[in-house]
C-alpha cells in the first residue's frame, strides 16, 4: 500500500513526536529528558503524518499564528491570520517520493478552507519552500560585539533594570512585546503556547552546556542572554536571543546594560534587525560585526486580493500584478494564481481579481509576491535579479514606491 498523509489521533502524539525528531537528527532516546515535550502542541486537527504500513515516515503541523502587515506612518501594523507551518520533514528512507508535496497540499488545503490569507514558515534549507510558493519574507543579522569597545557615542538613558524568575517573566514580558512589536511588519505574534514553549522554556536537556536564561527587564523593555565559556579563555560570551523595547530610547538603555556586564568578552545576538541601531550608537563602529544575514520568516500568499488589501501603503497607485504558478503544484486551482488589480493610496485599498484580457504591469512568481507584500525586497531589486518582468513601462518605479515599508519588516518569533 501507498504511503498515506492523514491527520493524527490523540493516542498517536508521543509516535508523532518520536517521527519529527528523525529529519532533523534528533533521534528521541528512552531518557525521560528526552523524551519529554519540547515544543507546543499544534491542534490535533492540523497534525499531519506520512503513514506507511504501520509506521510514521514523516510528519508536519500548522500552529495558528497572526502576522503583521505594514501600517500607516506612525500607526499600529493590521494583523492577518496566519498559517504557521511547522514540524516538517520526510524520514531519509522515503525521500524523493512526491511525499512532502502531499503534506504541503494537505495543509495549504486546510488554510484556504479556513481563510487565512497567508502561510508562514522557518526553513531549515533555503532551498525548500520556493517551489512551493514560498518568498522570503523577513531576514535577520547575527552580531557580534566586543563590550571593551562598546562606548557610545551618545550616552545612553538611564533606566532600571530588574532580573526575574521565570514566572516572573512570563506575566512580564508578554504585555511589553505585544507594545514594543506594535509598528514592525513581519512580526508574529507570540500566543501563551509560544511564550511557554519557545521563547521561555529552559529544560537543561536544551541548554547545551550553557547557562540558564536569564530574564532582565525595564518598564519599556527587556532582553533574554545566556551565558557560556569561551574555549581557551578566562572569560564568557553572552548570547542574546531576545532584545524588544517599546522606544529607541529604551532599546539603548537594554544595550547599555548588556554590555556593561562583566567578564564578558564578547556578546552574540540573534534575530537582529538587519538596518540596525546599535551600529550608529557605538562610538567604534567596526565594534560591532556581522558574522551572517539569515532568511528568517517565509510566506506563501493564499488570498491575494485580501492580503494586499489589508495592508497599507505611503502612497497611491495601480497596478495589475499577473502572478505565475509555483514549481510544485499543491492546490488546484490555485488562487493565488492569475491577475489582480491593485488600486492604493494612504487612505486604503483594494485589491481584485483582474477581467478576462485585462493587461498586466508585472509579471512574478508567487514567492516575489510574499516578498513585495511586506516591502522585504524593492521590486526593482527583484526584477534586476530576474525574478519579477516590467510589462508596463514605469510599473518598477510605482511598485517600488506603493511597497516601501518603513520600518524594514523583521520577525523575532520562531515558531
């Protein structure tokens, strides 16, 4: 018999979480550590497995998550429903059998049925996900900082910084990001599973050899950092994973703090903003290195017309985008597929399918349309990199213009 795609029943959880271990390495053994949960649970309802015989092959599972879209200058970002996939892969014994278009199907399925406008993802392999549709969405920096030459040029404001537990810290912080993340496209929301299982869950199984969390926090900010020793050296390196403030001002008082902590001898931070602050605060500005710029956050449109009319644009203008088929065909019809009028301005806009014969001004594959619709990407940068074609003469420069989004999209939440 065929390998079948199905969603899982409640007796089945502790075998679909022994089969997501197997493709990304990560065998669960018979230690109690290890076996226990690590991550939140998706609704049973949008579980897959790839079932063979009388075993699971692969697995996959859409958590229920909110992103935001760009917003008006100076006001908050509009949230849309979104599909966030995770837990995906294919066991190496059925790889290259068609199985993990089968799961992209069976969840895309379920997210338009649903109406959500958009599905979301991390990929492990940046490889993957374009084919099905996916664009890049968001990116992020990992920095490095050497805190002896961490003085500003500007001294910082002064502010209290407490360290908390983690009960603390989880009625603490939630109510800070939900502010601080307000005004940033791209940004997903945090549900109490997420904050549980993702951002504050510090099992030591999970620590490799590293400290604790440790949870600082202000009025208007805080930071997660952990601490471990540097091969060969006296002193420690902390590593950032969280850094949210509500303002600049209070974004530089968190910095200040992390980087007057002593025997510390270099601080690590990641997601980053890739346009970045901190490097015009330091009074040395080679203190602060890049060691790489990641995809972070991924997206497939679902519902053209809804996704682009639920966002905002600094200015006005049409467009009628004719949007290609992705590689690997998981929904049928697709209808992210075809032409659609796209008529905006500062006041708001719609967005439609075109008439039959309507002509189009851009011609670009589903992921560029990810891409455009949070302002990751100019659409003439796309199109000098041959991903999107200029039908109508002067589309590039309005497209460039209706899609610029200030700030740059980032996302900080793994999911």
């Amino acid at each position: 018999m065929a390998p079948r795609v199905r969603p899982i029943t409640a007796e089945e959880w502790t075998a679909w979480g022994r089969s997501v271990g197997v493709p990304f390495l990560h065998p669960v053994s018979d230690d109690p550590a290890d076996a226990e949960q690590h991550w939140e649970r998706p609704p049973l309802e949008r579980t897959w497995a790839i079932v063979d015989g009388n075993r699971f092959v692969g697995n996959a599972a859409v958590l229920t998550r909110r992103v935001n879209l760009p917003g008006p200058a100076g006001g908050p970002c509009p949230a849309v429903p979104m599909a966030a996939v995770t837990a995906v892969g294919v066991h190496p014994t059925h790889r290259r059998r068609g199985l993990l278009r089968r799961l992209m199907e069976a969840m895309l399925t379920d997210a338009v049925a649903r109406g959500e406008p958009v599905a979301g993802l991390q990929a492990s392999e940046a490889g993957i996900y374009g084919r099905f549709g996916f664009g890049v969405a968001t990116f992020a920096a990992r920095r490095r900082i050497d805190p002896r030459r961490g003085a500003f040029a500007r001294p910082a404001p002064e502010a209290e910084v407490r360290l908390l537990d983690p009960a603390e810290a989880a009625t603490t912080l939630p109510g800070i990001f939900e502010r601080a993340v307000a005004r940033t496209p791209g940004q997903v929301d945090r549900t109490e599973g997420s904050w549980t299982w993702e951002v504050l869950h510090d099992p030591p199984a999970l620590r490799n050899g590293r400290s604790a969390q440790f949870h600082a926090v202000t009025d208007d900010g805080y930071v997660l950092y952990r601490a471990e020793r540097v091969a060969h050296r006296d002193g420690r390196r902390l590593r950032v994973t969280d850094l949210c403030a509500t303002s600049p001002e209070a974004e530089a008082a968190l910095w200040r703090f992390v980087l007057g902590i002593d025997l510390v001898d270099e601080v690590e931070a990641f997601p980053r903003p890739v346009v970045d602050p901190l490097a015009h605060r330091l009074a040395d500005l080679r203190a602060l290195g890049t060691t790489g710029i990641e995809d972070f956050l991924w997206l497939r449109v679902l519902d053209p017309p809804s996704a682009l009319s639920s966002r905002s644009y600094r200015r006005g203008g049409r467009l009628v985008l004719e949007v290609e088929p992705p590689e690997a065909a998981t929904l049928d019809p697709d209808p992210a597929v075809g032409r659609f009028v796209l008529d905006a301005s500062p006041e708001g806009a719609i967005a439609r399918p075109a008439l039959p014969g309507r002509g189009a001004d851009l011609r670009l594959g589903l992921p560029d349309l990810a891409t455009l619709l949070v302002g990751a990407v100019p659409a003439s940068i796309l199109a000098a990199a041959g991903r999107v074609a200029e039908l109508t003469a002067g589309s590039l420069t309005t497209a460039d213009g209706l899609f610029a989004t200030q700030p740059p999209p980032f996302d900080a939440t793994g999911f």
